[in-house]
C-alpha cells in the first residue's frame, strides 16, 4: 500500500503539564529522551500501518522543550543539508513547504535559536550569534585574525602539553577526564591570553568562567552568572589592552581589540574547556583501552613514520565521529519547510517559529551514511576522500572557529602521549562511553563520563 506523502509534523506530542518534565528529561540525558520518544514514534507507526521488518525508525521527532516547539533530527543527510543552506551546494532533504519559495541563507537562523539561552552570558559582539549576510564577512576577517595562530603558539602547545605528563609518575591513578580538563585550562588561556598556571588572572579567570557556566546551566542563581561575566569582561578588556602585537591573537590585527575581548569570552570559556577534555579524553581512552590486539597504542607505536600519523588521524577522526563533544544545535526555521524521511515514511512539515535540534550524537551513526556505523574502526579515515566526516566541529558556513587549532590540540596531545613512553591501564565498563550510544554519558553542556574513570600510569 502506498504511504501518503502529505507532509505531516513530527512524532510526539505534548500537553502543557509535560512541557517542563520534557525539559528536565531532556537535560538530564538528551540521548534517552531522544532514543525513548523514537521508539514511541516507531510503534505508532506500526498501529498505524504494517511495516516491513528492517523498516528505517523516524529520524525527526517531536518535543517541547524550554517551551518551544523543537524538531529534533538524527539524520545525517538533514543536518549536512540544514548545516550548508546558503553555501550554494544543493540540499536533497530540505525543500520548502509553499509553492515559489526557495530555501535561503537564513531559513535556519543561529541568532533567534540562541539568544535566549546566551546573550545574557556571551552577548555580542558574538560571533556565534551572527547570521547572514553579516556572517560571511566577519566569519572571514575571523579567520584572518586566527591564520597565524596555530604556527604562533604550536611549540607552546607541544611544551604545555609534555610538562603535563612528566607530572604523571610510575603507579599513579589519575581520573582521565580530570587531567584532560586541567591540561585544556592550560592550552586554551595559554594559546588565547598567553597566561599560565602561575600568573594571578589565570584562576580568576578560570574561577569566573565556572562560576559563568554554572548560571547557565545550573541550579545556581542566573545573577551570579550574569555578575561572572561583566567581571570577565572588564578583565579581557584590560588584560588584551595591555597586549602588544607580539601575542598571537592579536598579531593579524584584522578586527579591533573590543571585539577580540568579546569574544575571548567565549574561546576561554568553560564549555570551550570542558569541550577540548572531552574529545581529549575520548581519545586517550581510544588509543591505550579500546579492546584491540594488539591495543592501538601498541599499532601506532610500531608503525613506521610514514604510516604513523596516517593511522594516528584516522582514530583520532573515527574518535570525533563517535564522541563529538558538544550534541548537537539549534536553528530556528524562519519559513514552512519541509524535510525528506525515510522510505515508508510521510515527508515531515516543520512550520515557521519551530527550532530544529540537529543530534549529532545520532546523525553520526547513521546507518545510511556509514558502514558499521556504531563500530569504532581505527582505519576508517585512512581514506579520508571515501569517508563522510563527523559533526564534531559542526559543518558549513558555522562550523567551528576553532576547529584546526582544536584538532592540532588533540593531535598533539596524542602525539606527546605515544612519545612519553607511557602506558594507562583501566578498564570502562559503560557501554556508553565505547561505540554504544551516550547512555552512559554525561551528555550537557559537553559529553563525559557519567563516572569517574581512574587509569593507572606504567613507566618504562
């Protein structure tokens, strides 16, 4: 029997008593929100029509979330489609829903998406809060601002990053996402403010902009958030104003010192930070526990130099696929559009004023875009022309600022650990924290381990 293909809103509905408990739920694990409703979503499919066995599950599913109307997408062709509108490449599951009309650049906006839940603590000048066609430009004096930057400050990483693991002696135990936090503290204000562990704004800093992120996501009074940030402010306006054209950030001198304080705001904040640990600890636990034989540290060590960072890149990509660290994002649809499902399926209407929720988490492992997708192969990027990459640095026009100075970081990092002739043994026990999906995560502001992972260090 043909399926109608009226386009029809997303799966999931909501009554004004479950829009607060769908929130709290969400929050707490975005991932069993999701994976809980699409199964509701498969199985009134199912009363509704007979299914054939192996029938793809819905990819977009209905919530009401921080009270709006949210479509939350776990298909890897929509979010490539919805992330590159306005790049002049053609989106194949994105059409809009009124005859004449066209997709545009800003049918999906980041600034209405965003601003109730950042403004208050990120306020522009933003980067992030900036849609076309103001974007473009500034995206690109961006750029100019931070082309030098990774050349500028790599051997301070490469230092930062080998006295961070002579500090690890013989036998210790060390909680891995802990180590990765303070290590990423000492990139990020090292390689954005030239500050150290031993300066005095270095703990203030890094005092405020925890205090900052507990008032945005947390329990604690949004005022002490708020009152976080205006002291943050003034000090990365005066601690920059007393930079000279030496420090890497300011050294293109493409944008004007007001706007680089701005926005260190958010390149040294606490999510930036907790970002950087939690694809530094996917990948540590990657590399020296993910049951391999032999282990792939052992595979990297013994590869010869030209294979190495071959096979080193490639789990270090395979890593982002599977264990992006920030979920996913919002865009907030500024005209009736219409996404493309799965074969069986209705197509699905998203009306004007909704916010689609892109999940990386699930686009990621999508079985049409990737074999064995919920498999970790260390070889899966070797060719990388054949492979689609992850969302761990978003995609498009707003992909990560930060995404080749985020990757040297990591590379680096795993590139001190293969040299510093040491070895971490542990075991994980949560699934999640494998190939299996983020059950076993912490999964906001950033994905870590719900527990504490201790690894014991050998030597020699």
């Amino acid at each position: 029997m043909a399926t109608d293909q009226t386009p029809q809103l997303p799966h999931g509905g909501f009554s004004i008593l479950s829009t607060l408990s769908q929130s709290l739920s969400f929050h707490s694990s975005p991932e069993s929100f999701i994976s809980s409703r699409a199964r509701d979503a498969a199985l009134r499919l199912s009363d509704q029509a007979p299914r054939e066995e192996g029938a793809s599950p819905p990819r977009i599913v209905r919530a009401r979330i921080l009270n709006r109307n949210v479509a939350v997408v776990s298909s890897y062709q929509i979010c490539e489609d919805v992330l590159k509108v306005g790049s002049g490449e053609r989106q194949n599951s994105v059409t809009a829903a009124i005859p004449g009309q066209t997709i545009g650049p800003n049918t999906f906006a980041v600034q209405s998406a965003y601003l109730q839940l950042m403004s208050d603590f990120f306020p522009p000048p933003n980067i992030l809060l900036i849609d076309q066609p103001d974007h473009h430009s500034k995206r690109h004096s961006w750029e100019e601002q931070l082309s030098f930057l990774l050349a500028d400050t790599c051997q301070t990483i490469h230092t930062i990053t080998n006295d961070h693991f002579s500090t690890w002696s013989h036998g210790d135990s060390i909680d891995i996402y802990d180590s990765m936090k303070d290590l990423s503290w000492k990139v990020l204000l090292s390689v954005f403010l030239q500050l150290s562990p031993t300066d005095k704004a270095y703990s203030t800093v890094e005092s405020l902009q925890e205090t900052l992120l507990r008032g945005q996501f947390s329990l604690m009074p949004v005022s002490k958030g708020i009152e976080a940030r205006q002291k943050l402010q003034t000090l990365l306006k005066d601690h920059i104003a007393s930079q000279d054209t030496g420090c890497p950030l300011l050294r293109q001198a493409k944008l004007d010192k007001d706007e680089i304080s701005a926005n260190a705001l958010m390149f040294t904040s606490s999510i930036a930070v907790k970002a950087l640990a939690s694809l530094l600890t996917a990948s540590m636990l990657n590399l020296f526990l993910l049951p391999y034989e032999p282990s792939l540290v052992a595979r990297v060590r013994t590869e010869d130099p030209g294979n190495r960072n071959v096979l080193l890149n490639s789990i270090l990509l395979e890593t982002e696929r599977l264990s992006p660290p920030v979920v996913g994002v919002m865009r907030r649809v500024q005209q009736d559009v219409v996404l493309a499902s799965p074969e069986g399926q209705p197509p699905t209407l998203i009306p004007s004023g909704w916010d689609i929720w892109l999940y990386f988490v699930s686009a990621a492992r999508d079985k049409t875009a990737y074999e064995l997708a919920d498999k970790f192969l260390p070889e899966r990027f070797i060719s990388q022309a054949e492979t689609k990459p992850g969302y761990a640095f978003g995609s498009g026009s707003k992909s990560c600022l930060g995404q080749s100075i985020i990757r040297d970081i990591v590379h680096s990092v795993a590139s001190a650990a293969l040299d510093a002739n040491v070895d971490l043994e542990g075991s994980v026990t949560a699934e999640g924290v494998r190939e299996a999906f983020a059950r076993d995560l912490k999964q906001l502001p950033c994905q870590r381990p719900k527990e504490a992972i201790h690894l014991r260090v050998y030597r020699g």
